[in-house]
C-alpha cells in the first residue's frame, strides 16, 4: 500500500498567500460591491520592462527558425545570462563570482527548498522569528523538524527573535547551528544588514562549520549606498554562504519566472565520515537530474535586465515601488501607526493597534477600508501583533489605500 511523507502532515493550516486568498475571496463572495486593494502577498502590478520584453519577441522569434531554434538548454543557465548576472551583479561589486557559480532557475523560492535535497537530515538549522515561510515549511517537509507547538513553532528548529527591540535584527544564536536562513533586505520586516553585521554571521559561521542561506531577492531595494547588496562582499562569504537572488521583484518576473543561485565552488560542507564535499557538485548534479533549466525565452529576457535600457527601466520600476513604500509610510504615521521598513524595502511592517492580533487585525481592514494586508503571525509566533503592508501595486490603488485607512479607520 502507498504511503505518504507523514512530514506534511505537520503543517499548519494552509501556506500563508493562499490562505489569504481564500479569506478575501470568502469576503468578496459576501461582499460583491466591495472595492478590494491588495497589499497582501509581494507581486508586482507594473509591467516587465521594454527591454525585456523586446528580448523576448525576439526570442520567440528565434524559436520559429530552424537555424535559431533551441530544444533543452543548459540545467544551470545559457552561458551569456550566467556570464551577464557575474559581471553585473557580483564582480562590478567587488565580489569574486565566476559565471559557472551561478546556477539559473525559476524562482529563488523554490531554490530555498529545493537546496535541502543536498543536505543531511541532522542539521541544525536556525531562522529568524519572523521569517518567509519558505523556509520552514520546506524544512518541516523534509523531515527536519518535530511537530508544532500551539505558537506554530516546530521542535528541532532554533527561532532567533526578531522584533522592535532588536531593531529586527536577529542576534547570534546561543548554542551552535549548522544551517542558517538570512534574509536581506528583511522580508516581511524591511530590516536591512550592514557590512559589519553581515561579517558577525560569517564569522559565525566560518567559526562553527556552519553555512548561510543568504536570500537577496530585495537587493535592488537597497538605497543606502553603504548597505552590501551581496553576502560575497563580506570577506570569507565564499566559503559559507549560498546566496539566492531573483528578477521577480527588481523586474517584474513574478509571472514569468527566472532567478538564479550562487554556490561557490569553494563552498564544502562534511559527508557522514567527516571529510569535505564540494556543495558546487552536489548542486550541480541535482539540478542537471530534477530540472531541465529556464526557457530560452524568459532567459533572454533576463539578459536584457543587464542592458544599458534594462538597467534604466528596472531602476525606475524599483523606485516606483519605492515611491509607494514612501506613500504608505508617511501616511500610516499620520493615521498613528508606527511602520518600519519601506525605506531599502518593498515591505512595511507594524504593530496592530489596540493590541489586536494579526489576523483580528486582518480582518477588522478587510472589513472597515476593504484592504488587504499580511498578518505577521503567518510568518512565525513572533510576528504575532504585527502586520506587513505590501507596496507592490499601482500608484492609484495606493492613494486610495492610505485614503481609506486615513478616514475610515480608528487607531
Ligand atoms: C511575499 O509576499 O512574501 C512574497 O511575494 C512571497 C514570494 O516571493 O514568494
């Protein structure tokens, strides 16, 4: 008789977005007049960029001429986006990522799960406390965890609190981990690191065996020119981290897919009888077995986030969204709130008034201005009492947002 992987049956409720999904949709059901903003799950409004677009009808082009046409393409990346992505993205900033270290995929979200298939089941892993689901639930999948608490907080794993008072910035853990997931720019806080805390968690774990799961997909967010856009512009990075980065949210890709992971071929870690392996091998063969690579199209278009134009359009979609964070934090403050966030970061973070819970609070927006925001339980126990606020979305539906809330709604 089949089996199941019994691990799933220690999640909690649904995933987070869909589980916000199905809420709304029961509001709009209920209330079909109801003029719902979605500021909830972190997808673009505004359209891909020129440039990429124009990459890819060229590509589809290509694709309908036999001397042009491609079937499968390299598992980890046609050699002139690999080639594009390390110039620009890791040597213009001083870091010493070769083309044939970066791995193209469709998502860096399901990279962030899928890295686990090449590590053992014994580790010890650590996240932040609150964190993007991402990594938990793939962990509790894979078996790494025992069975959740009533706060949702699963055995086995080591939560590093983040809140207010720590400026959401997770202190080094107490006792030694083997794997941690760093996110930077924060996501849902919109805490950002600086050099010297990012070197705090190298030299961790440099010190311990251990290694980061380093998640960029906000990197364009940064503003601060002072702020590493990188963990490889931390000296040592490269013999600790694994860094994620995607074209979701810098260029719009979130429905076309295309992102990309870095492991340095410097990068070891122990098998069973104590001596090193190389993670670059291991990453490569599971990738080159369970994946068959990134169309050529979408590819193309990647490449063209790399042009003079691309850069030029992906910079103004970004600060675009930035404009928004500026908006909807300048007008929670009028209305009393008070956010964090939204300054290197798509994402606003606060705490609910009156000291109600995440999704009382959820639900009490929904039902008084018809928004849709992320309660902060949804990314950990200790996201209790907070709430994100999105800024992916149009200028107009952001304006009315803040309206709404401005005269419909009492802190
Ligand atoms: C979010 O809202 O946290 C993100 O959109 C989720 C994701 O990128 O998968």
């Amino acid at each position: 008789m089949a089996t199941i992987n019994d691990n799933y049956l220690k999640l909690k409720a649904g995933y987070l977005f869909p589980e916000i999904a199905r809420r709304v949709r029961t509001f709009a059901d209920s209330n079909p007049d109801a003029k719902i903003i979605k500021l909830g799950i972190g997808d673009v409004t505004e359209p891909l960029p020129a440039a990429c677009r124009t990459a890819m009808i060229k590509a589809v082009e290509d694709m309908g001429d036999r001397s042009t046409f491609k079937g499968y393409g390299p598992e980890q990346g046609y050699d002139w986006l690999r080639e594009k992505i390390a110039t620009n993205d890791f040597q213009a900033r001083n870091c010493d990522i070769d083309a044939s270290e970066i791995f193209v995929s469709d998502g860096a979200k399901c990279d962030t799960g899928n890295i686990l298939d090449i590590f053992g089941k014994n580790n010890k892993i650590a996240v932040t406390d609150p964190v993007y689901p991402v990594y938990v639930d793939t962990n509790v999948m894979t078996g790494h965890t025992g069975e959740a608490n009533d706060q949702g907080e699963y055995e086995g794993l080591v939560y590093l609190p983040i809140n207010a008072e720590n400026q959401f910035i997770a202190d080094l853990p107490g006792e030694k981990v083997d794997i941690i997931y760093l996110c930077f720019p924060n996501n849902p806080t919109g805490a950002t690191a600086t050099q010297d805390y990012l070197k705090t968690w190298v030299d961790y774990a440099k010190a311990n065996g251990s290694i980061i799961f380093f998640d960029a997909a906000y990197e364009a967010f940064i503003t601060d020119d002072s702020l590493p856009h990188s963990i490889y512009e931390i000296d040592g990075a490269k013999d600790c981290a694994i860094e994620f980065r995607s074209f979701s949210k810098n260029a719009g890709f979130t429905g076309t897919r295309c992102a990309f992971t870095v492991v340095p071929k410097t990068l070891t870690a122990k098998r069973s009888d104590g001596s090193d392996v190389e993670l670059w091998k291991l990453w490569n063969r599971r990738q080159s077995t369970k994946f068959n690579g990134v169309s050529y199209i979408v590819q193309r278009g990647a490449e063209a986030v790399y042009s003079d134009e691309g850069k030029a359009q992906v910079k103004e979609l970004v600060n675009f969204y930035l404009e928004n964070a500026q908006i909807i934090c300048n007008e929670l403050k009028n209305a009393g709130f008070e956010p964090y966030g939204g300054v290197n970061a798509p994402y606003i973070w606060l705490k609910t008034p009156h000291n109600l819970s995440s999704w009382d609070f959820f639900d009490k927006l929904l039902q008084t201005t018809n928004i849709v925001g992320t309660p902060g339980s949804g990314f950990g126990a200790a996201g209790e009492g907070y709430f994100r606020i999105s800024a992916f979305n149009s200028r107009k539906n952001v304006e009315e947002a803040m309206k709404r809330i401005k005269t419909q709604f009492k802190v």
